[in-house]
C-alpha cells in the first residue's frame, strides 16, 4: 500500500511539473459534485413528497370508490324498497279495485232490488186507490140508485097511497126502525 501512496504522489508530482493538477483539485469537480449532491437532494425531497402526494390521491380515490360502492349498495336497497312497496301499492291497488267492483256490483244490485219493491209499492198503491175509486163510485152509485128509488117510491106511494092505508103504513115504518137502525 505504501507504494501505491509512493507512485500516487509521484504521478501527483510528475502532473504538477507538467501543468496538470489533480482532478480533485479543480474547482470545477467541486462544482460537479455539489451539484450531484443537490441534484440527489432534491430528487430524494421530490420523491418523498410526489410518493406522499401519490399515496395521499391513491388513498382518495380508495376512499371515494368505497363511498361509491357504499353508496351503490345503499341506491340497490332503496330501489329494492321502493320494488316491494311498488309491488304492495299494485296490490293494495288491485284489492281496492275488486272491493269497489264488488261493493257497485253489491249496490246496484241493492238498488235494482229496491227499485223493483218501491214499483210494487207503487203498484200496490196505485191497485188501492183504484180499488177504493171503485168502491166509493160504487158507493155513490148505489147511494144516489138508493136515493132515486125512495124518490120514485115517495112519488109513487104519495099518488097511490093515501089516508088509513097510509098512516099503517108509515106506523109500520116506524116499528120496524129501531130493529133496522141495530
């Protein structure tokens, strides 16, 4: 190792005779090598903070997707639960529909029945009425036949009849009165 230290000096020596300096010497080096070690500084604080910021914006976009997925599941549920309450109103609608038929079908039915019963009524009232016009006519009739008649037989008898014959008579009439008056 000494001779290597030996022929490095020599050489070092044999340079600066010639005009040439170590390359270590040159203040140019200097400048190559700070500028490396900047250049590896800044690489390493830029690497740092662009993994930083990369990993921060991986991690958004992990924690936006799982909102999203969240999300969608929830969008599934809510449409599944509006389907069975959807399904459930269709049917509710549907039993809502047949009970209103049956209940018109039911109604009509109770109208028609009571429509028919207040024509019979009707009918009835009508067959009374006229029943009653033809017995009172019947009873004026007979009334006024009976009222011609005593008429007629008055007449009759006050032209036919006359004294004793009539005073029996009408002494008869009067006897038989009461029995027909109970």
């Amino acid at each position: 190792m000494q001779a290597w230290a030996a022929e490095t000096v020599a050489k070092a020596g044999a340079a600066a005779e010639h005009g040439h300096e170590p390359f270590y010497a040159s203040a140019e080096f200097w400048v190559s090598v700070c500028f490396v070690i900047f250049v590896a500084l800044v690489f390493r604080t830029a690497y740092r903070v662009v993994t930083l910021a990369l990993d921060d914006r991986a991690e958004r976009i992990k924690n936006q997707i799982d909102e999203a997925m969240r999300l969608a599941e929830e969008a599934q549920e809510l449409l599944a639960s509006y389907e069975r309450r959807k399904h459930e109103a269709v049917a509710e609608t549907e039993a809502i529909v047949d009970h209103a038929r049956r209940e018109a079908d039911r109604l009509t039915e109770r109208a028609a029945d009571e429509l028919e019963k207040a024509l019979k009524r009707r009918e009835q009232m009508a067959m009374d009425r006229i029943a009653q016009a033809e017995a009172s006519a019947i009873a004026d009739v007979r009334n006024q036949a009976v009222d011609v008649a005593m008429q007629a037989a008055q007449r009759i008898l006050s032209k036919q009849v006359k004294g004793k014959s009539a005073d029996a008579l009408i002494s008869a009439a009067i006897e038989e009165l009461p029995e027909k008056l109970h």
